[in-house]
C-alpha cells in the first residue's frame, strides 16, 4: 500500500513559441491590417507555417522531465527561477497541457499555486471561504462540516462579515491558507505559498502540512524557495534546472546540488565587498575558484582516499609583499575550523594588475566521511603578520561544500573529523 | 484500496468528448457558486440593490415607448406599445448581456484561470445562468403589465416559455463562447462587442414589428433572438398565432451556434492559461 505510485511522469515536456508570448496582448485590429496592407507576406507566412518550414522561435520550458511519486511520499521540487517548477506545476494541476509526453495521476488532486485563487474583496469572510473552497474542489456539504475548523485555524473569527477588502493582508493570507488547508485531496500541489504571513504562521502552516502527511498518509508535491521548509517537510527533492531534471534524490543531497548550481563552482570579481562571505581588502581578489578531481572534472563529492584539487584564479590590484593562500575546512554544522593548508604563490614584490592560477591538491586520506564548508584566504605578507596595511580576499563558504563520502574500507571512521588506520584481530 | 476511485491521465492533446460533459456535472456545485457570486457582487455595494435589474428595462421601455411609440409611431402589432416593446426587451436584455459578459467571461476570471484547473465551460455557463436570474426579476414586470393591460398568456404560450428561454440561452452562450475564444487571444474584441451587439438589435425585432419586413420577414428568422422575440409576443400579448416553424428554426440555429461556439472554445481552451 505504502509503495504505490500515485504520480508517474513520463517524458513530459512544455513548448511555448516566443513569438506569441511577446508585446502584451495582440491586437485584432493589428493583424487585421497587416492581413490588409501585405496580403502576400501574410499568405507567404501562413504557407510556411502550414509546410512547417517556418522558422519559429521555440523556448521548451521543460524537456524529458520523468519521475514517480509513491504514496504518501513529500517531494520537493528546487531549481532556480525559470527552471520549470512552476510550469511542471501547472502541468500537473492540469490548468496547461503538456506538449509531449504523459502524466498517471491516481487520486483526488488539489492544487494551490496561490493562496486565496478567487478571493473577492467585495465578499464577506464567510462568503469567500466557500467560494474559495468550491473553487479548490470541495463541496459545499464539506466546507459546511469544516467551517468552524477552517475559521478557529484563521482566527478572524470577529471578521467573518466583513467584506475582506477590508481585511489586512495577513488576515487575508490566514483565511486563504485555512481553506486550502482544510481540502482533502489524495495528492495535494503547492507553489511557493509559504513566502507569505508571518513567522508565526508560516510554523503553524507547516506544522498542518506535516500533520497532513505523516497522519493522514498524503502525498504532496511542494515548490518552494525556503529550503528550510523544504528540509523539514521533503524526504526526498528533484532539482531542476533550465528545464530538465538534473538531480533526484533524498532532500539532503538534493540541497547540495541545488547548492552547487546557484552558484555554478564560478565566481564573480567583487572587489573590495564587506559582505558576510565575501571580505576583503579590494587589492586583491579570486577571480574564480573551481573544485577539480584529478581528471579536472567540476565535482564536489570525492571518496575518502581520492586527491581533490582547488583550482583559484586571482588579480592583483595594488602593488604589495608576498602573496600566499590558504584553505580551511570547516564543519559544516558548527563552522569550526577543522583543517588548513597554506601556501606560498610569491615571496618579494607582488606588482599591480599581476594575475595567475595556482592549483592546490589535497588528498583525503584522513579525513572522516562529511560535509565540510570551504574557506579560501588570499593574501600578502603583512596580513599573515596582522600588522601594516592587510591586503587580503576571502572566499567563505561561497563555493562547495566540499563532500567527502566512505571508501568503504574496513575501520573506517564514521563519527568525527578524521580518520585513522587501523585494523582488527578476533581473538578466539 | 482505500481511494484509487480517481485515475486522471494527462496528455497533449485534448478534445471534445463525453468526458467533458461528465466533468462540467461533477463540478456543478462550483457552476452554482460562480453564478452566486456575480450575483451576490453586482448587488452588493449598489444602493438600489435588486432594483437595478429592473432599472435598466424599465429605462429602456420609457424612452424606446416615447420616442418610437409615440413620436415616430412605428407599429406595435396591434398591441400597446409599451407591453409590446417591453417583451422584445426582456429577451433582448437577457442575450446582449449574456452574450457581452460571457466573451469577457475568461478575461475577467484571468486570476482564477491561471491557478485552479476546473472545466473551463462552467466559466460561461455561469455567467449566462446569473443573466438569467436577472431575466427573472425584471419579468415581474412583464407580469405587472400584462395585468394592466389585460394580458393573459395562453396555456400553449406558457409552455412555449422555457423553450424560448433555451433557444436564448443557448444562441447568448454559443456565441459568448465563439468570442470568448477569440478575446483571450485579441483583447481589442470586447472594445468592438458592444458596438456589434448595438447594431443587432437593430437587425432582431424588439423595438419595431417583425411585419415590417413584410415578405421578407423568414430571413429574420435566421436570427434566432428574432424567433424567440416573435414567439414570445405571439405567446403572451396574442400578436399573431404561435409560428412553430419558426419556432423550430430558431431553435436548430441557436443550437448550430452552441455547437460551433463549444468546438471553438474547446479547441482553443488548453492554451487559454498560456496566452491569456
């Protein structure tokens, strides 16, 4: 029962053509009088189309997208903005159709890509709970029997009358959810609706949607950008990026590479910016930092044993003494520094508009299983002295985490920062 | 297997099959609640309430009486022309307005019809059935004057009511839906309906006879609102005998016009969320 696939996905893709998504609205009048000022482009035009030598600027929003839900599952859907979340949402709420491709559905599906779909503001609280609730699918014999829950779960109980024009738009945010909260769909859908309301409600909201997957055994698909409820909610997520799936798998992992493909393993020069991650000096700076194997190949997750190698580009922008790097990693849960190496680029004078790469490879012989957060340090001689003018960059946590799995070798450390070798005699 | 009741399949293409009629019927309460609410809306903040729905035909009976009534002295059928016009009005008022917010009907539910999927013909539907409650209230008019008058509608012509009102019905939605297609996609349309819909009630009898046509008058007939107009003046106020084959024309045309209304919207339906 538990193992039943409720969702099966199948090649799905969305196409939309460019051309007709552009300048607003199309005017009748316009294409009108195109047809009438040049006839015989418009018949050139609609000949190659129906010949399909058209060319036609196709944008597919989603391509080969193939996954299964299993009921009672929690999937996360993650990825950037404009990598699909919203157009597979609407494709699984049926409200657009999919271009190719197929989509099994079993069960009762409820949808809310936004809180409050179909809220009148001329209409009284009361009234739009069960308009709003018709709206999202229920029957009227089922919003009458959860009414006063949905109400004691909004507390706007003083304003059921009041038109909710009138209502803040927190109250309106809390009678919204209530509703959707109180449908019982097999499968339920969510985009992004917990941006919205405050702390304190945006808990209660998810301490609901927990409530309904763990008792009542629902399925629910969750888009969000707020990894922390999608942490706590998901067991497992499926990023996506430009499109296509690129990475399915338990929520912890599926953080990671959503992680990476933020920041892409490339950098930006920003020189001189006091941000939390980014410190420096301005006279100097990384220009990108990559995290290699030996093969030099992008990738954060190396086995214990492996050689992994940080590969940092830099200018100089100010003339200075000495140039040397350092990496730290560090727990990635208590940001305590674990390890360090540290490298002299340059002893002497170090010219402005100077630039170069340098590779440092580390190997992972010691080290326990994790996940480490990276620290990268540029600088000259007089910072490492803490005295004169400190010329430095820092790169903190930007990049990575850096993932070290098991080799699977016996007496491996699996508690703690690093390994040992070791090996066991049975005695008798 | 406790609720595997419901398998939906979800493919490209999409189109017209029984399974849409099973749909629109699963979801007939939300049809009741769309109609609910623009009726409970346009009455809401207006300060004459209900009596607006009788407003704007009574409005439209003085002016139209005065000054083609009186004034011009077009021929009412034998009949006072107040009753006479204002029974061409009820049916007319009915359709221009069902017809005019039925096309708008997608636009102006655009929030609604991005984010929930739900059979998009109750939209229409809906709309066209608020319409109708209005029909009802402002027909107590009609009621009114036909006791000052002294009207009295034929057994037959009571019957015949609720077969006009389908034969409305169905030209306002089939047409509605034609254009309601046609508005996702050009939004210049509901600035042009107004205009068109002025200048068919110069085409349908409301405010003159359909005699006036003399020989000609079966072409009218083409023109389903004019059948139902006729018919109802024939039912009611005695004009002329009940015409059943122009009964019937009416009817077989307001359903061609559902039917091609209903191919077009669903054939443009899937895209409506991406353009609208």
């Amino acid at each position: 029962m538990k193992n039943e696939t409720v969702i099966s996905i199948k090649n799905i893709g969305k196409k939309y053509n460019i051309t007709h998504q552009q300048g607003g609205y199309v005017a009748l009048r316009d294409v009108l009088t195109n047809i009438l000022k040049s006839p015989f482009a418009f018949l050139k035009q609609k000949t190659k189309e129906v010949a399909g030598i058209a060319k036609k600027e196709e944008f597919w929003a989603l391509r080969d997208i193939n996954f299964e839900v299993k009921k009672g599952e929690v999937i996360g859907i993650i990825g950037r903005n404009g990598a699909g979340k919203s157009t597979l949402l609407k494709i699984l709420s049926q409200i657009t159709p999919p271009t190719e491709g197929e989509i099994k559905i079993n069960g009762r599906v409820g949808s809310l890509l936004e809180v409050g779909t179909g809220f009148h503001p001329e209409l009284s609280g009361r009234e739009n709970i069960f308009l709003n609730g018709a709206i999202l699918g229920m029957t009227k014999k089922e919003i009458a029997s959860k009414f006063d829950e949905i109400v004691a779960f909004s507390g706007i109980e003083k304003f059921l009358d009041t038109p909710v024009k009138r209502y803040s738009s927190g109250m309106h945010v809390r009678l919204a959810f209530s509703v959707a909260a109180h449908m019982d769909p097999d499968i339920l859908i969510i985009d992004e609706v917990l941006a919205v309301g405050d702390a304190e409600f945006q808990k209660k909201c998810l301490g609901k949607m927990d409530e309904i997957t763990k008792k009542e055994g629902r399925t629910i698909i969750f888009v969000s950008h707020n990894m922390e409820a999608i942490k706590k909610l998901c067991s497992r997520c499926i990023v996506l990026n430009k499109g296509e799936k690129v990475f399915e798998s338990d929520t912890e992992k599926a953080l990671i590479a959503y992680s990476n493909i933020q920041n892409d393993g490339k950098l930006i020069t920003n020189k001189g910016i006091f941000n939390k991650n980014r410190r420096g000096s301005g006279a100097l700076s990384f220009t990108n930092i990559e995290i290699l194997d030996t093969n030099n190949k992008d990738r954060n997750i190396f086995n214990v044993g492996e050689t992994v190698k940080f590969k940092m580009s830099y200018e100089i922008y100010d003339d200075m003494q000495g140039l040397y790097v350092f990496i730290s990693l560090n727990s990635s849960k208590t940001k305590e520094l674990l390890t360090s190496v540290k490298h002299e680029i340059k002893k002497g004078d170090v010219k402005k508009n100077e630039s170069g790469s340098v590779v440092i490879e580390v190997e992972l012989n010691s080290i326990c299983p994790g996940e480490y957060t990276l620290y990268f340090w540029l600088g000259d001689d007089d910072a490492t002295g803490q005295s004169g003018p400190i010329n430095y960059d820092v790169v903190d946590g930007m990049i990575g985490p850096l993932i070290v799995k098991p080799a699977d070798e016996k007496g491996e450390a699996t508690a703690g920062y690093f390994t040992l070798k070791s090996k066991i005699e049975i005695l008798k | 297997m406790a609720t595997s009741a419901q398998t939906t399949v979800i493919r490209p293409k999409k189109t017209l099959s029984l399974q849409d009629f099973k749909e629109i019927w699963s979801h007939r309460e939300l049809l009741y609640f769309f109609t609910w609410r623009d009726f409970k809306v346009r009455y809401k903040q207006t300060f004459i309430g209900v009596a607006w729905a009788l407003f704007q035909p009574i409005m439209s009976m003085v002016v139209f009486s005065l000054f083609f009534g009186k004034l011009a002295g077009v021929p009412s059928d034998g009949v006072p022309y107040p009753i006479f016009v204002y029974v061409g009005l009820l049916f007319w008022q009915f359709f221009s307005d069902a017809l005019n917010d039925t096309s708008n009907s997608l636009i102006s539910n655009q929030s609604i019809v991005t984010k929930v999927y739900f059979p998009r013909l109750i939209l229409p539907i809906s709309t066209v059935a608020t319409k109708l409650v209005d029909f009802g209230i402002a027909a107590v008019i009609l009621i009114g004057l036909m006791f000052y008058y002294h009207f009295v509608p034929s057994l037959e012509g009571l019957f015949l009511l609720p077969l006009l009102l389908i034969i409305t019905f169905a030209s306002a939605l089939g047409g509605g839906l034609f254009l309601a297609s046609i508005n996702v996609r050009y939004r210049d349309v509901r600035y042009i309906l107004p205009y068109f819909i002025q200048l068919l009630l110069f085409v349908t009898p409301v405010i003159y006879s359909a005699s006036i046509a003399g020989k000609y008058s079966w072409v009218l007939a083409f023109n389903p609102m004019s059948g139902v107009i006729q018919s109802a003046r024939a039912a009611f106020l005695h004009t002329a005998p009940i015409n059943w084959l122009l009964i019937t024309i009416s009817l077989v045309a307001s359903i061609m016009i559902l039917v091609v209304g209903t191919i077009v919207f669903k054939k443009t339906e899937r895209f409506f969320a991406d353009i609208i």
